[in-house]
C-alpha cells in the first residue's frame, strides 16, 4: 500500500524506526535522540475492588492530622495511597520510609494482604475490563470490542482526520446502556483547543435516540488553557470520577499545549518529563477508577525516513509506551476516513474506513 505507515519498533531496547521515502523536521529526530534515556511507563496490573468505607484514617499509621495533609495534598483515599510512590508520597509525609510503610498499609488493605494472584484470578478479574461502543462498528471491530476502561486509547491522525469528532461522539456513547454499547456512565471532556461544540453533542444524541439535554447534562466539560492547568484538571478528576459516575476521559488534545510551552531542543527534555508525569496521571486513574482514556495525537513528519509514510505520531517513545493502543487516522477518497492500528500486540494489523456525517462518526 501507497501510504502505508510502516512502524518498526524494538521496545526491548527502547529504539524506534520510522522509515518512508522523504519528510523533513528536526523536532522528530531529537525527540528520538533524547527520549531514549526516558523511563517507560510499564504496564501494571493494579486490582480495583476497594471495600466501601474505607477512610483514609483506616491506614496503620494515620491519624486525622496525617489524613489532612494526605487530603490537602490530593490524596482522597486509600485507592490514592496505596497506588503513589514513596518518592511523590515523601513530600507530604516527610521522608520515603514512612511514606513507604503507608503505601503498603494502604496495599494490604485495598487487595485484603494478597500481593500475588494465580494467573487464573487474572483472568477472571480482567473480565471486568469493560468496551465502549464507538458507534462505528467496523472501529468496533478493529478494537475488538471498542474503546477499553482501564486503558488509555490514543487517537492519532492530521487535522480533519476526525480525531475530535470521535471524541464527541464517545462523550455520547458512553452513556447509552450497556446493551447498545455503552456503560450508562458520564463523560470528562478536557478541551485543550477550544473545538468542543455541544451542537455536534445534539446532533449525535438525537441519532443514537437520547434526550440531548440530558446527554449534555452528562458531559462534564473543561477547557484547559495550558499544561500545568490541564494536569490541574486531571488530578481534580478523580473526585469527580467516582462521585459523577465519570466511566470516560477524554483529552483533545493531549500534547498541544506542551509542544507549545516547551520548544526547542533546548526545552525537549523537560517537556517530555512533564508529559511523562501527565500520561501516567491518566494511566492511573483509568486503572484505579475503572475508567477509560482516550486522547488525541497529532503527527509530525520524519527527517529520517526513506521508504513508507514520513508522517509519526507527536510525543515520541513518551506517549507511544504510555499508550494502550494507537489508532491512526487518515483521510481517504471522496471523504471516506481510514482506521488503523500501530503498535498492538494484540490487535490484528488491518484497517477500517468510517465516514463523517451530519449524525456523527458511522460506517460507511
Ligand atoms: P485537528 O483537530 O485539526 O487535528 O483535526 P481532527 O482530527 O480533530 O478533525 P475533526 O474531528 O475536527 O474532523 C473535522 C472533519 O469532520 C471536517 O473536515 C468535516 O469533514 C467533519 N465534520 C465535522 N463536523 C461535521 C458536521 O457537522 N457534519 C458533517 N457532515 N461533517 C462534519
Ligand atoms: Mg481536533
């Protein structure tokens, strides 16, 4: 195929290969060169059954004056507790040792002393993982199921791929019943570029047959006016997720206001440190809350490539490891859209066309 991405990735060794037949930025290059010393974001399994009830004054160790500041320094609940890291957890609590001997306690308590499970129990408990419909079943099909919780799905794609199109129409899905696709839930929408348009919201919602003053009612929105607001935002989250029913967030987009605060090679190493800390924020709460992540990507064109397509996702290693799953999307003929997925281990290397309409994202 003509326009064919072709992404060759060691992850083992943290190299990427982006190859094509032209294409030149220099920003590509060093966000390669410098991102190999980056740490990845591994994958954890973290369970997420926490008994009710559980306060944080629960935890062996914690009286009311320590819970204050653990709250104070948005650490809401055991869940909270139990999932930060000594280092991030000894700035509230004066030293590692005794933010360590917490997190366990909080460890022990939300998982009742189990540290270990049979792959079995895995298993099982993965059964709970849960799909969003994107109301286009050929990117249903793609996904094998739809858009996943405790998973963060990156939408990639150039301008008027339909990356933000998708995003409103997965604020509508959501809340359909689980037997059309969606997880009767709420959706978190953090604008970062001020494309969020509610008419598109009713339009969508008249289609799928809702009430739109009642799916807009469910669409909690934010619009983020730069990086240290929009990871603001997303550390608010968590109260709003579990009280608001929030089962979606989505970020559109993720990375503009960072490539935009941080230019140059000069500033490439703290903006992707940062950006690092903002993609595991997000990694955290759709694993603790049971909630699913989308964001959205932009590409930029490679120096480096000689054969295929010279476009690659922005962000680099950064947002490639911090992402569950890649959706690449691109425009097609006669304004057709075309879906693909890189980077899986688990998806098969196909592709889907959708198309845009006045009702929202369908099927051709
Ligand atoms: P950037 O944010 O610019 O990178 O692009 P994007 O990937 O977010 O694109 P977006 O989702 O905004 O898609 C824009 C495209 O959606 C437009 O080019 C239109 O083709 C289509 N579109 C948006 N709104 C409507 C609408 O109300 N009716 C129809 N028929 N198409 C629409
Ligand atoms: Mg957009």
């Amino acid at each position: 195929m003509e326009d064919e991405v072709i992404v060759s990735k060691r992850r083992a060794s943290g190299t990427e290969k982006v190859s094509s037949i032209d294409g030149e930025t220099v920003e590509s290059e060093m966000e390669q060169s410098m991102e190999y010393t980056e740490e990845f974001i591994e994958e954890e399994h973290v369970p997420h059954e926490e008994p009710v009830g559980l306060d944080l004054e629960d935890l062996e160790g914690v009286g009311r004056v320590t819970a204050q500041k653990l709250r104070q320094a948005g650490y809401a609940s055991v869940k909270d507790v139990a999932y930060a890291s000594s280092h991030e957890l000894a700035t509230v609590l004066g030293s590692e040792e005794r933010a360590l001997s917490i997190i366990r306690a909080a460890q022990r308590l939300i998982s009742l002393g189990k540290l270990f499970m049979t792959a079995k129990e895995y298993y099982e408990e993965r059964k709970n993982v849960a799909y969003i419909s994107t109301g286009v079943r050929a990117l249903d099909d793609l996904l094998e199921g739809g858009i996943e919780t405790r998973a963060i799905t990156e939408l990639i794609g150039e301008f008027g791929a339909g990356k933000t199109q998708l995003c409103h129409q997965l604020a509508v899905m959501v809340q359909l019943p689980r037997d059309r696709g969606g997880l009767n839930g709420r959706a978190l929408y953090v604008d970062t570029e001020g494309t969020f348009r509610p008419e598109r919201v009713v339009s969508m919602a008249r289609y799928r047959g809702l009430d739109p003053e009642k799916t807009l009612e469910n669409i909690i929105y934010a619009r983020a006016y730069n990086s240290d607001h929009q990871m603001l935002l997303i550390d608010e989250a968590k109260h709003l997720i579990e009280e608001e029913g929030v089962k979606i967030i989505l970020v559109d987009s993720l990375i503009t206001h960072f490539r935009a605060e941080y230019p140059g090679r000069e500033n490439l190493a703290a903006r992707q440190q940062k950006l690092n800390k903002h993609i595991m924020q997000l990694a955290k709460i759709a694993a603790i809350y049971d909630a699913a992540v989308v964001v959205t990507n932009q590409v930029l064109a490679a120096p480096d490539v000689f054969f295929g397509n010279p476009l690659k996702p922005a962000g680099g290693n950064i947002v490639a490891h911090g992402c569950t799953y890649r959706l690449w999307l691109r425009k097609g003929k006669e304004g057709k859209r075309i879906a693909r997925i890189i980077d899986s281990p688990k998806h098969a290397e196909k592709e889907s066309v959708f198309t845009i309409s006045d009702e929202g994202v369908l099927d051709v």
